[in-house]
C-alpha cells in the first residue's frame, strides 16, 4: 500500500497527501466535523472549521476516485448538544470518520459514544489531559497538547514573573484542568496560590474579581480559560490599570486576539500557544499556503488544516475507513506538524506528541513586522513534552485503552481502497 509524501518540508508535500488507492468505483468518505460554531467558543472553531474546508478542498483538487466531505455540525460548547450531534453524525447522515473540535467536556461527553459505535475520531483542539489519560478511548485521538504539555512550556517563564498568583478560571473542564495542574505546580515550587475564582463560561464583567486582584498581594494574574473570555479579561486587566502592578500570564489566548486586547499594554505577557509560523522552514511554508487561502494565518487554522490532512493520509494508510484499522494506522505514525520536530501519534495513550511553545506578546508595530501576535520564549520538544508512556497520565491512559475493545460498526459497510 502506497503512504503519501505528507508534510516532507515544503508546502508543496504539505498539500499533497495522496488520497485512498483507486477504488473500482467512485468512493466519496464523508468526515463528520463537530465544533463549536456558535457561544462562547465559536471563534476557535469557526477557525478550525476555516483550516478543515481547505484542507478537504485541496484533497479534491487533486482528483481520484476517493472525494472527500466535510458534514458540518454545531455542538455550541454544550456536552448535551455535542451528543445529540454526534448520533445525528453517525446515524442519520453516516459519516465514516468523524472529527471533534474545541470543547474538552464536548469530548468527553462524545468520546465514549464514537467508541459505542465503532467509529475512528480525532479530536481536534480540546485540552483536558484526561482525555489521554484515565478518560481515554481506543477509538479516539487526539491532536491538540494536553494541559500538562501546555503548563511544562509556560511554567518555567510565568515563576520567573513571581511566586505569588491570583488564578482566574473558566468552569469547564479544560479551565479546571489547567487551575489544578498550575497550582499543584506552583505550591511545588515554594508558590503561594493568594485568590481563584472559578466563573462562568462566557462571563462578560470580570470587575469583581479584578477588584479582589487590585486588593491581593500577587505578582502574577494567570487566566486558565478558553477562546474569547481569555481576551475580554486581559482588556479588563488593563482597564484596572493592574498592567502596571503585575504581570499577566496564561494557558490560552489565541493569536488573532491582536485585533481586540490592548497589545501595547500587555508587551511580555506569556501563554502556551501550540504552533507559530516562525517555528520551522516547513512552518513558514505551510504558513503562507494558508495565508495565500486565507489571508490571515492563525494556529488554529493550522490545527483544522492539518487534522484533516492527517486524516486523509491514515485513511490511505490503512485503505479502510474501518475503525480499528484507521487506529491501528494511526498508532506511532510519525510525521512533519510544521514545527521543529517530527510529532508522533503514540499508540500508549493516543495523544500527539510534539513541540509545544511559550509566545510573549508584542507590541502592535512589532507585529505588522512579523505578521504574528507573539515572539517565542520557550520550547518543550516533543520527546520531553509529553512525558514517558510509563508516567502519571500516559500510564492510566494505557490501562483504559487495554481494557477496551472497539466494535464493528452496526449496520454499516466500511469503504475500502
């Protein structure tokens, strides 16, 4: 069976992936994707969404007998609403493979129904470690670095800013996630966790709480939150004129938020951010077949870009669209993500193993220059990132996968090269 030459350093080979060996007849394979497209999330996925289409798009250009569909689907960042989804996905509208988005509690939720039904998923950006971990699913991986792989790239700038951090957190489980592996972090080295307010998603007036920050002893404000609600409480920051007091750090804050946080206030402040144009030569290629597409680049129109490419290059791995075949394909394939080093799909806990950066943020006419929102001031590889299989998360996460089986899909004749 034929492999594509999938990502070998241009961006030529980045939209290359060859598609599924000619089929005896014309063969289209329908991805289910479900995202947050609209509420609080709605603006990562919407650029996921972007990042997919093209990639789908690409992969048709190229022709064959094997097309490829994108079926849309909203799951609001609402677990009850993802499932629904989800069965509608696999039932009625019979996708092959289906692709999950922003949410972890989506995920979490979905999970354990993609592996009911025997069908291969791959979750896209959500982030809680414990969807590799002790939540883990044979059917399912995962492409965006967990919390730990995110927290082991921030740490070590964000104690240099001080040992005293007032937390602010989203309520949901990647939020959560990030508040108890930062402060177990913290209180490790010698920290002190001075104030923590755990809000709703999508929470619009943080002045309670930037007042109780206003009246604390901290060095540091970490926001642990996701899509928007990270940038609405760093305008606010600045507001309290707190920008002057201490220093602003976090586990998330997307790279178009350029167009919406005062960046010349907040010039140094540090989050995790999963991928930059500037990481590598084939990062820089990639990055501007995006932006010829596109216009404005953004990690995670990188991240829909490339999920769907991986897809279709295991699916011609395996020549099947069968589950457990396409799991088995994934299963230590090693690849170029356009960054430093090659990722790797581990087989011990299904989590992607790769490169993962610190981003300071610039000033508005540093970043005309660059055309990105941060300069990089840290890198974990992925060898170091993701841990040993034999270590805390992986550990429980191969237990799981060991204890379960994936199903033949009810009803439903797998596509074949």
């Amino acid at each position: 069976m034929r492999r594509s030459d999938f990502l070998a350093g241009s961006a030529a080979s980045i939209a290359a992936t060859a598609p599924l060996r000619r089929a005896s007849a014309a063969t289209t394979v329908r991805i289910g994707f479900l995202d947050s497209l609209s509420g609080p999330l709605a603006d990562i996925g919407l650029h996921h969404r972007a990042g997919a289409e093209f990639a789908v798009a690409l992969a048709n250009q190229r022709g064959g007998a094997v097309r490829y569909e994108l079926v849309v689907a909203d799951d609001t960042s609402k677990p009850a609403v993802g499932t629904t989804e989800a069965r509608r996905l696999i039932g009625p509208e019979a996708v092959d493979v289906l692709l999950l988005g922003t949410s972890s509690a989506v995920t979490l939720a979905v999970g354990p129904l993609a592996e009911q039904a025997g069908v291969f998923t791959l979750a896209i950006g959500a982030q809680d470690t414990n969807i590799t971990g002790d939540k883990a699913q044979r059917v399912l991986y995962r492409f965006a670095p967990n919390v730990q792989m995110q927290i082991g790239v921030l740490a070590q700038r964000v104690l240099s800013f001080g040992k005293n951090w007032y937390f602010i957190v989203d309520d949901f489980a990647y939020g959560k996630d990030g508040h108890a592996r930062l402060g177990a972090l913290l209180r490790r080295a010698g920290g002190t966790e001075v104030g923590a307010d755990v809000l709703p998603l999508g929470t619009q007036d943080y002045s309670s709480s930037l007042t109780k920050l206003r009246n604390s002893n901290a060095d540091v404000l970490v926001l642990c939150q996701g899509g928007f609600d990270a940038a609405k409480t760093a305008s606010q920051f600045v507001q309290f004129g707190l920008h002057k007091k201490m220093r602003l750090a976090g586990i998330n804050m997307e790279d178009y938020y350029w167009k919406t946080i005062p960046s010349d206030d907040l010039v140094g402040s540090t989050f995790a951010i999963h991928w930059a144009p500037g990481a590598s030569d084939s990062a820089q290629k990639l990055a501007r077949l995006l932006r010829a597409k596109l216009g404005e680049v953004s990690s995670r129109n990188y991240f829909g870009y490339l999920c769907v490419n991986q897809v279709i290059d295991r699916l011609h791995a395996a020549g099947t669209t069968k589950a457990e075949a396409l799991a088995t394909a994934f299963a230590d394939h090693r690849f170029d993500a356009a960054k430093a080093n090659p990722a790797t799909w581990r087989s011990c806990d299904h989590q992607c193993a790769q490169d993962e950066y610190a981003g300071a943020v610039v000033s508005n006419r540093r970043r005309e220059q660059t055309g990105f929102m941060y300069e990089l001031v840290g890198e974990v590889p992925a060898a170091a990132g993701a841990r040993a299989c034999a270590d805390g998360d992986a550990l429980a996460a191969a237990g799981a996968l060991k204890a379960q089986k994936i199903p033949d899909r009810e009803g439903y004749e797998p596509k074949s090269a």
